[in-house]
C-alpha cells in the first residue's frame, strides 16, 4: 500500500496580506487489488507561508475529487511549433518538489504576441495590472479549481511544471475558461430500435464529433468562452459555429437553427465536468479550463432534422459510436467516459478495476 499525502495550496490576491488556505489529501493506492480510496482531510487554515517547505507534493484534485494530472501538457514539440519543452520527471512534476535545476523554456507565439483583441498583453507591459483570483472587469481570472499562487507577477499552473513558461497559444495568463457541449443520442438501428452493443449488452451511445483542423484529432466541438459570455451561451454558440456552420447560413437559416437548437439547449442538461483541462497548449503560466456539459437527443428527433455541417475549427463533423477505443484530444475522451456512466450506456468490453471514493 503506497500513502500520498498532498498539499493544494491557495495565492493570496496581489496587494493584500492574508493568511494562505491549504487542503491536504491522503490517497490511498493498492496496486494489487486495482482499487484506489480517497480520504480527504479536514482543511487546516491559518498556515502562514513558511510552513510550506514541510508539505508533501502535490495531488491535486477538482471539485469531482478526480486527481488531476499531466500528461499531454508535457508533449513536445508544442501545439504549431518546433518548441521543445524541458523535460519534467514524474516525481518533480509537483511545485512543492524542490527543483533548484529548473530551466523551462520561454515561449509565447507570435500569433499572441501580435496583441489580438482575445489575448492579454505581455506580463511586463506598463499599462497591464490584471486581477489574478477576480473577475477582473470583463475577463474571469478565477480558476474553477480555487485559489492558484501568483509568483513574481505570474501565475502559476496549479498542477505543476509543464517544462515551458509563457503563454504558448494561449491568449490569457492563468486560466483560459472554455465550454465543451457533448451532444448525444441513441444509435438505432433502421427499424429506430436501440442498438445493443453484443459483449455488454449496453446500449451504444453516439455523440457530435469534429475533426479539429489544427491537429487533426477528433474531439467535443467546443471553444473559449468570450470576456462577459455566460457558459449556457457559449456552449451553445460553439456547437452551432462547429457542428453546424452557422457562421455561413443566411439570416433565415440562422433562424430556423435557434428555433431548432432551443429545444435542445433548454432541456434538462448535467454538468460532465468543470474544472483543470490536461491540455497540449498548457505552460507553467496559462492553462486550459473547461465546462463540459451534456445534452442528450433521447428520441433523437430534435438532431435528426439538423444536418451536420463542419465549420470554424472543424474539418470533418459527424456521429460517432462512444467507446474505449476512442482516441480524442485533450481530456476529451475522459469526458465522454463520464457520460457513458451517467446514460449508462456501453463503453468497454472490459469493466477493469474500480475506483471509488
């Protein structure tokens, strides 16, 4: 039995004073029974700073008490680049690790640089005092995991080192918030019967997916959410943007979509997933966020009088069967999982080991 105990630890807001939060985890891991326990401590407050230098590494977890992790933050090249990232360990990944020999690389690309309204100026520029942790005016700096440290006027990926500082693609120091809606249905067969998959006996459960343009990967046909933009509306504008190449209908056509899309939009919906995205764009100082939410076409009427048409960073958009050997971009795959749980619909052959809380 392995016994990690880790430490989140929150920022104080720039230009005040105040005692720093921490969370600390237990995660118990069995590697021979294939089962995991979390047991969550009760949070200790009032810790001034210099206790951190006796906490263990990190293991930080979303509000679903999903660990969170790195993995394609710290794939290299980086995203639309020659960039190679500073190779990270494992076991140094965490910031509470002691890494005096630390050397990410800088890079920020040019398209950002060039200062497009979607993107902050650079951290050094005289007329930029962004509000770290706040809303700050416009623009939601808060991170959907809570509090993350700002560090000589930076901020700092909560989860740990990524190899590479700056922004990369990135438009935003510090979260960058997106919206990810999974739309769904029943596959049926041509009678408009439920089809089974023959193994689990599971129905087979078919979502929208677009073939992102810039990496050739499929995915859920989302996007960043605009400064003062609610998520139900941003989920909404991107499916129609990407899945439906609304961008190029004619007034009239727009129309007839809205008046289509609300019955669908409106309906009851869950949450999937709020919080850190293992995004390949991520750095020690932006990071990836997302709401995925599911809509679900249970009779499948509603989608099957709006023909799918790929369009803004979709290259191909269609209905693909939802399974284990999907291989999606991002944390995309791991969204789609949640949601085969939730309809309980088929997802693998094998059930595998268990992992409760």
């Amino acid at each position: 039995m392995l016994l990690l105990a880790g430490a989140l630890r929150a920022a104080t807001v720039p230009g005040f004073a105040r005692a720093v939060a921490v969370f600390s985890f237990t995660v118990a891991l069995s590697t021979q029974s294939g089962r995991c326990v979390l047991q969550r401590r009760p949070p200790l407050s009032n810790l001034s700073s210099n206790c951190w230098s006796c906490l263990h590494p990190v293991n930080m977890f979303n509000s679903y008490n999903v660990k969170l992790y790195h993995s394609k933050a710290l794939t290299s090249p980086y995203p639309g680049s020659h960039v190679e990232r500073s190779q990270v360990p494992e076991d140094k990944v965490g910031w509470l690790i002691e890494w005096k020999d630390y050397n990410p690389v800088e890079y920020t690309a040019m398209s950002v640089l060039a200062g497009p309204g979607w993107a902050d100026p650079q951290i050094n520029d005289k007329d930029f005092s962004p509000k770290f942790n706040e809303r700050d005016g416009e623009v939601e700096r808060m991170s959907l995991n809570g509090l993350y440290v700002v560090e000589n006027g930076r901020p700092r990926n909560p989860v740990g080192r990524t190899g590479l500082t700056g922004r990369g693609l990135l438009g935003r120091w510090g979260p960058n918030h997106a919206a990810d809606p999974v739309v769904t249905r029943w596959k049926r067969d041509e009678s408009g019967n439920k089809v089974a998959h023959p193994v689990t006996g599971k129905n087979i459960l078919q979502f929208v997916a677009i073939k992102r343009r810039d990496c050739g990967e499929w995915a859920i046909p989302g996007g960043m959410v605009d400064p003062g933009e609610k998520i139900s509306a941003t989920l909404k504008r991107e499916f129609e943007e990407e899945a439906l190449n609304s961008l190029q209908k004619s007034p009239e056509e727009k129309a007839e979509l809205e008046k289509q899309l609300h019955k669908l939009f409106s309906q009851e919906h869950f949450v999937v997933y709020r919080g850190y995205v293992d995004d390949p764009r991520n750095t020690d100082n932006a990071w990836m966020e997302t709401e995925a939410v599911n809509y679900h076409d249970e009779t499948g009427e509603t989608m099957d009088n709006l023909p799918l048409e790929a369009g803004d960073d979709a290259g191909i958009v269609k209905w693909i069967d939802i399974s284990e050997k999907l291989k999606l971009y991002a944390s995309h795959s791991y969204f789609i999982k949640l949601v085969t749980e939730k309809r309980g619909a088929h997802w693998s052959e094998d059930p595998g080991p268990e992992c409760c809380e």
